[in-house]
C-alpha cells in the first residue's frame, strides 16, 4: 500500500497518455496494458481506478521509487511538485492540492515552496 497523499483528482488518469509517454523514457519497452481514450485512462470510473490493487507500475510511485532506487522522500517531493503543476494546468479544484506538510513525518522534505 503507497504512502504517497495522493488526493485522488484523477488528473493523472485523465492525462494517461503524457504519464505514459514520460514512462518510456525509462523503460522504452513499458507497454500500458490499458486503453486510452483521448488521454484518459480506460479504468477510471465516477474519478476512481477500477483496477486500483492491480495498477501497472507507472500508477504506483512507492514502486517506482523501489525499482529504480530514488530516495523515497524525494522522490515524493518531485512528485507532489508533478502533481500540483498537472492539477494548475487542468484547472483542478484547489481543495485536491498536495502539500508537503502531508508527507509521513520520517521523510526529510523541505516545504520551503509553502
């Protein structure tokens, strides 16, 4: 189960396509095993993931962390940053924003953009 404080807007569902894209510049040989349609991710349903527990890696950053051996704070760090740039640009309620304050206490993240 990932720690990350996801808040569950479906942006990166909704932009399935990019995260996808972005993906196989690590691992060219990644193949999404989902269809998606204008973007969005075919497993996403009223803004949930149907297929939570069997998501691909790329939908699970605590694995991602792991396979490619980032530091887990930071790498959470990037993320929430991903996150909150992709929720701007898309227009997201303000009530899904990320912040680092979030973060399981043990990891070391600056929060100096508050």
């Amino acid at each position: 189960m990932s720690n990350f404080p996801c808040s569950a807007c479906g942006c990166c569902c909704k932009n399935a396509d990019v995260a996808v894209e972005r993906y196989k510049l690590l691992d060219p040989d990644f193949i999404f095993p989902y269809k998606i349609e204008d973007g969005v991710c075919s497993k996403l349903k009223d803004n949930k993931c149907i297929v939570y527990n069997r998501r691909p890696i790329l939908c699970k950053v605590d694995r991602l962390a792991e396979k490619y051996n980032i530091e887990l704070g930071w790498f959470y760090s990037a993320n929430i940053d991903a996150c909150n740039k992709m929720m701007d640009d898309n227009n997201i309620d303000l009530k899904f924003r990320i912040y680092k304050l979030n973060i399981v206490s043990n990891f070391d993240i600056r929060i100096s953009n508050l």
